[in-house]
C-alpha cells in the first residue's frame, strides 16, 4: 500500500522540479531579452517593457522554487536547491540593475537634450 504513496510523492516531486525547470528557462529568455534591447540601443519604454515581463517570469520561478523546495526534507539538498536560486537569482539581479542603469541613462541624455534645446530656443 506504501508504494502507490511514495511514488506520486516522487511524482509530485518531479512535476514541480520541471515546472521549475520551465520558469528558469523563462528567465533565462527574459534575460537575453532585456540585454538584446539595450544591446540595440532601443527606447526606453521597450527596455521598461522587457523589465517587467523579467521581473514577473523571476517572481513566478521563486514561486516555483517555494513550491519545489516545500517537498525537500533532507538539508543538504534543500541547501543545494537554494544555492542553485542564488545563481539564477544573481543573474537576475545583473540584469535588472543594468536595465535601471540604462533607463536612467537615458532619462539624463533627454534631460540634457530639453536642456540644449531651451538655451537654443531662447537664444542663449
């Protein structure tokens, strides 16, 4: 009778290990996207716009994590899944400060450009 038991727990424990798979490779995606549209100089609300999809596909994988990491009873593996987080959340973390530097970046150059833009206008 045990065994019908232990093996939807190991197949509970492997559907949210791929579901968590999944959401990783999500942020993976989110990622490049982000770098690509500031590797190509792109306006600031398509960086804002690739941010937030980021921010939301990191937010549902550390869901996911919970989830998964709700089934790990041994300490060991527990401490091995969250330094696994940490390399992903690193990542993220890249990611989303070069993104907000960027923004802010272009926030001056407009800022800079009103500026030069007024002196011009007003003949100064």
């Amino acid at each position: 009778m045990e065994e019908p038991e232990t093996s939807e727990v190991s197949k509970g424990f492997k559907e949210k290990k791929l579901e968590r798979r999944t959401a990783k490779a999500a942020v993976t995606r989110a990622c490049k996207a982000v770098r690509k549209v500031i590797g190509e100089v792109r306006p600031s609300h398509e960086v804002s716009e690739s941010l937030i999809k980021l921010q939301n596909t990191f937010e549902n994988l550390v869901f996911k994590h919970e989830q998964f990491a709700k089934l790990i009873e041994n300490e060991d593996e527990f401490a091995e899944e969250e330094a696994w987080l940490d390399e992903v959340q690193e990542a993220f973390l890249t990611t989303e400060i070069e993104a907000k530097c960027y923004l802010e970046d272009q926030k001056e150059v407009f800022k800079f450009m009103q500026t030069e833009t007024d002196k011009y206008e007003s003949g100064g």
